[in-house]
C-alpha cells in the first residue's frame, strides 16, 4: 500500500512497477555494447524466449475462501532461514551497467535480507563484496578454473570473507555463441573488467611474470586461458567437496539423471537454470526442465530455479512446479543500470509485494502450501 499512500502526496515510483518495461528503459541509456551483454543471450535467444513461453504457459488456479489475513513469506533453504524464496543470481561484471556495482547490488539484496550470489566474474573482489555487506546472507558462485590451486584460493578466500554456500556453474566450460556480443566484438572480461577476483588473488598472481599492472594483456591472458574447464566431469566434484565446509550448490542442471549425479556426488543442492538462455540456444526451458529434476531429487536435496523469471506470478509457478526458491537475474541488473542500489531494492520490493499479492489472492498463506494442484497447462 506504500505506493498508493505516497500517491497522495503526488509522488509516483523512480522506476516502473511493471519489471518487464524495464528493458526497454536500460535499451535507452546504455549502448548497444553494454545492452547487448545483459539483455543479449545465446543464438537467435530460442532458448531465453522459451524460459518465458514456458513459464507464461502454465496458469495458476486461484482457490477462495481460506483465510489469508496473516502471511508469512518466510522459507527455509539450506538450512537458512530466507525472508522469501528469493535470491540475486550471480552476474559477473557489473560496473558495466553501473559505476557502484557488485557493492551496490550486494547493499540492495542485505538492506531487504536476500541472500547475494556473487560472482567469481565480478568486477570487485570478493572481500570488498562482503565488507559491504556487513552479516547479511552471501553465497559464493565458482566458475571452476582449469587452475586447481587458483579454485582452492578461491574457496579459502570466500570462506574467509563470510560466504557461505558454494554455487558452481556447470553450463559454462566455454561463452556459448552470444551474437549480439560477437557482433559488437564486446567481451567484456577482455575489457579487464571481470577479473577483479583473478586479479586480487595471490595464487593467480604468482603464475604471472610480471605484476598485473606491469603487464595486463599477459594477465588477461591467464585469465582467459584458466578461466573455465570444459575437461571435468562428475568425479573431480570430491576436490570441491573435500575443501569447501558449506552447502554446496551445482547451478545449470536440466536433466534429471544429471540432478541424480549431484547426489551421488554428495551436493546439497542444484539451481534447474539454463543460464537465462545464454548458453545452448534452443534448450530446453529451465520451467519444463524444473518438475522432472525435482520429482527425481526434491525429497532429498534443495531445488532451486532460474531463467525467465520476471514477476511474483513467476516466483508462484516455480515454486508450485518443484522449486524451493528462485534466483533473478537480468531484473536486478535493470534496476542497477538504471537507479544504483535504489533501483536493485526497488526491483526486489517489487517481485515480494507481487508474491504476497499473488499467494493471497490464490489462497495461500505460506509458500509451502503451494503445490502442482495450483497450476494447469495450457
Ligand atoms: C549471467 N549469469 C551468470 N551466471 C553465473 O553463474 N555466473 C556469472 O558470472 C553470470 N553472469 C551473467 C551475466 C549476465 C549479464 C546475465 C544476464 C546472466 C546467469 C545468471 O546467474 C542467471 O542464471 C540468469 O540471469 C537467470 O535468468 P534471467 O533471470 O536473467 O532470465
């Protein structure tokens, strides 16, 4: 009611409450570099159109009359009590989009008590990330470098620095076909942006002749030839089991057999993503991938969810098709690029007040009554 309230006094939102006109508001002030990156995703975006498809094809089925006075959006998630089923997913190089950043948006997600995912590509190093974010809930991902004594770096400094569950991205052992960036020869780890954690890290640096600022086209270089590893496979997951004391989350599984493997490999958790379709063009969507990898695991492991989601009626669906939470990722970074860390915690009011909204309305009172019986195909 906030925002009618204020409306007696004349004063409408900074940005739209509407999340989906968002886009079309950074198109307008960002060039076609920064733009492109965000907004862009893999091939002719197949894949990102389907997450929606596919997520606007299921319908909720609201029930009446069952007392909804009270709500409590509150979940438990690896073993963490979350004010909501939600979370920043982790997006690398922020200073793109906006000047304060991997800060700004980590402030935003701590100011409204939702878990950060910072990435390893940030543009900041992790231990500033944390600093700014004072005890709040953060969560570290991991892209797994073909260095494994700069990834054990990696998981010491982030232990040391208050993160506390693992995300390793699996979908990324190499940057998909990404036309709008390849157009725009636009890679901006090459920039030196997305190196921060790289950059920082004792490990990464003694493998350099010379110091980063000496010579940072031979530091780019290293970056990108350890970067990712398209050679692991299921049994290297024991070396980050063996050094990482937390949860642990595989992020990017589609196929059940693979959620399976997560288990057997002693994981906590995995996110059901497709890497908002900037990853395999013509994928799977991540909705219609979600019930079949949680009827195969949900009863004994976390199942998390992105890819498409852009409003609490998202957030609702995911839920009722198998997730615990959601993770949101383009949204957020809108909100940053277009009002710093106003604009991220205006993103975030905005998708809780329309879960809530949506949950009452539908009948529910709590995010755990919501099932498959709240949806139907159509
Ligand atoms: C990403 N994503 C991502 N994932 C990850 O594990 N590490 C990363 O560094 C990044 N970087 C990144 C940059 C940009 C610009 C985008 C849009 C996405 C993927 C991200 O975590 C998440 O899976 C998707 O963004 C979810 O889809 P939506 O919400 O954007 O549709």
């Amino acid at each position: 009611y906030e925002i009618y309230l204020n409306g007696l006094t004349g004063a409408v939102p900074r940005l739209p409450t509407d999340l989906s006109r968002l886009e079309e508001l950074v198109e307008r002030r960002l060039g076609p570099g920064p733009v492109g990156y965000v907004a862009g995703s893999a091939g002719d975006g197949s894949t990102a159109r389907a997450n929606r498809a596919a997520l606007e094809r299921r319908a909720i089925v609201p029930r009446m009359l069952r007392d909804v006075r009270e709500r409590d959006l509150s979940v438990e998630v690896l073993g963490r009590a979350l004010p909501a089923p939600l979370a920043l997913a982790p997006v690398g190089v922020l200073s793109i989009t906006h000047p304060d950043a991997e800060p700004a948006a980590a402030r935003a997600a701590a100011a409204q008590g939702v878990p950060y995912v910072l990435s390893s590509a940030s543009s900041t190093p992790m231990e500033e990330v944390a600093e700014a974010m004072g005890e709040a809930e953060r969560w570290f991902q991991l892209y797994w470098s073909k260095d494994q004594e700069v990834t054990r770096s990696f998981l010491d400094r982030a232990k040391a620095a208050g993160y506390s569950v693992l995300v390793v991205t699996l979908d990324t052992p190499l940057l998909a076909w990404r036309p709008r960036d390849l157009d725009q020869a636009y890679l901006p780890f090459l920039h030196g942006v997305g190196t921060a954690n790289y950059f920082s890290d004792p490990v990464f640096q003694a493998g350099l002749a010379k110091p980063v600022h000496e010579d940072p086209d031979a530091a780019v270089l290293r970056f990108v030839s350890l970067f990712a590893d398209p050679g692991k496979t299921w049994p290297d997951l024991g070396f980050l089991r063996d050094n990482w004391d937390g949860p642990i989350v595989l992020k990017g599984v589609l196929h059940p057999d693979d959620a399976r493997l997560a288990l057997d490999a002693g994981m906590d958790g995995v996110v059901v993503s497709n890497h908002g379709g900037r990853q395999v063009a013509g994928s799977v969507a991540a909705a219609d991938a979600l019930p079949r990898v949680a009827e195969a695991v949900g009863d004994r492991m976390t199942v998390l969810f992105d890819s498409g989601v852009r409003t609490g009626d998202d957030m609702f669906k995911a839920l009722a098709l198998g997730a615990e939470a959601v993770l949101v990722g383009r949204p957020y970074v809108y909100g940053l690029a277009l009002d710093g860390q106003a604009g991220v915690e205006h993103v975030i009011r905005c998708l809780l007040a329309e879960f809530d909204l949506t949950l009452a309305l539908s009948g529910h009172a709590r995010p755990g009554t919501v099932g498959a019986g709240d949806l139907v195909e159509g």
